[in-house]
C-alpha cells in the first residue's frame, strides 16, 4: 500500500509539471482561461472562414476550378443584365408615352391656333411645356439606364468569352444565347421610341408652319423656342 501511494503522488507531480493546467484546474477551475480560450476560438473561426483550397490527388483539376469559376461569373452577369434590360425597357417604354402626349398636345395646340386669345393660347401653351419638361426629364432617365445596360452587356459578353477560353462551352452558349434575346428585346423597343420621336417631329413641324400664320397669337418667345428643339436641329 505504501509503494502504492508513493507511485500515486509520483504520477501526479509528473502530470502537474507537464500539464500546469490541470494543477490550475483543481484550484481555480477554468475561470482564469475563460479570456484566452475565447480568444483561441475566435482565430481558429477566422481561420475556418478563408478558403483555402488543398490540391490533392482526388481533387479537382485547376482547369476544372476555373471552369466552375467561370460558370458562376456568367451566371451572375446574366443576372446583372437581366435586371439592367428589364429597368431599360421600363424606362424606354415610359419615354415613348410621354412622346406620343406631347405629340397629342402639339396637335391639339395647332388645331386651336386661330380660334384662341392670348391669354388661352398662354395657358394651353404652358401645359405643352410641362409635357416637354416630363419628356425630357424621362428621356435623361432612360439615357441613364441605357449606360449601365451596357456596361452589363460588356460584361457579360467578357462572361462569355472567358467561358469559351476556358472551355466552359454551356457556359458560353447559354450567356451567348440570354444575350442576344436581350439584345433584341431592347431593340424592339427602341424601334418603337424612336417611331414616336418621328411622330414628335412632324407634329412640331405642322404646329410651326401653323404658328407662322398666326403670329399674333403666338405667346412671346414660342416662335424663337422653336429652332432650339433637338428634333427640328439639323447636325
């Protein structure tokens, strides 16, 4: 019993001078470590959170990885380009409608001319000027959209090709291919506006060459506006 008890104390001092913890333990329990092992915790999650790739014999090639990597970017463009086209559209479309109010306006104008004193030619004049400022204000807006539509269009015809280089072919197709219909879909629209801004054109033409006989009528400074529209300029 007695050599029994001496090899007991004799593992127990081996143990605290190897292990200083499990001495501290008996007496302060882990209270006193509580700060050090939060902090070793948090390193060893922030160490988990980089993504370090380990190239093994199982693992994938790096044309595979780039390949994959690839994918993802033309995923993502096409959904830049997506939501670019869709906010274009939206804006190219509410441009057209102001044109064709504003040409709906000049008509009405022209119609009246002659049959109107001043002050009703004023008053119906400034309503046209109000539906010019919502064209224009609506026309910047558009030219606003169409400018990071095709910065989403540059990128995701760089998507594309990297896709190819890398040959990721489905990849390339499928962004080729959603390109295109977007493409064409923002044309369409376009064709439409700039079918109004012909409209506007002739409108304003009719109402000038009517304005010219009706001089007296006129508010001041209509007839000198006039050469100053963007439709009626010649480049």
């Amino acid at each position: 019993m007695a050599a029994g008890g001496r090899w007991l104390r004799s593992c127990c001092s081996v143990l605290r001078r190897s292990l200083p913890v499990l001495a501290s333990v008996g007496q302060r329990g882990l209270a006193g470590r509580s700060g050090q092992w939060h902090r070793a915790v948090g390193l060893g999650v922030a160490l988990c959170a980089v993504p370090v790739v380990e190239q093994s014999s199982g693992s994938l090639s790096n044309d595979a990885l780039i390949r994959r990597a690839v994918s993802l970017v033309t995923d993502s463009t096409a959904t830049l380009l997506s939501q670019t086209t869709y906010a274009l559209i939206e804006a190219l479309t509410e441009y057209t409608k102001a044109i064709y109010t504003l040409v709906s306006l000049y008509k009405q104008y022209s119609n009246l001319l002659g049959k109107m004193n001043s002050d009703e030619v004023d008053a119906v004049w400034q309503v046209v000027i109000g539906a010019r400022v919502d064209m224009t204000t609506k026309q910047q807006e558009y030219l606003r959209l169409e400018s990071s539509w095709m910065t989403a269009l540059r990128l995701s015809e760089m998507a594309a090709e990297a896709a190819y280089q890398s040959g990721a072919d489905q990849a390339s197709v499928t962004a080729r291919s959603h390109i295109q219909v977007l493409k064409s879909q923002v044309q369409e629209v376009r064709l439409l506006s700039q079918k109004a801004e012909t409209k506007l054109a002739e409108a304003q033409t009719d109402e000038l060459i009517k304005a010219r006989g009706e001089d007296s009528s006129l508010p001041q400074g209509v007839l000198g506006n006039s050469d100053d529209d963007p439709y009626l300029r010649e480049d």
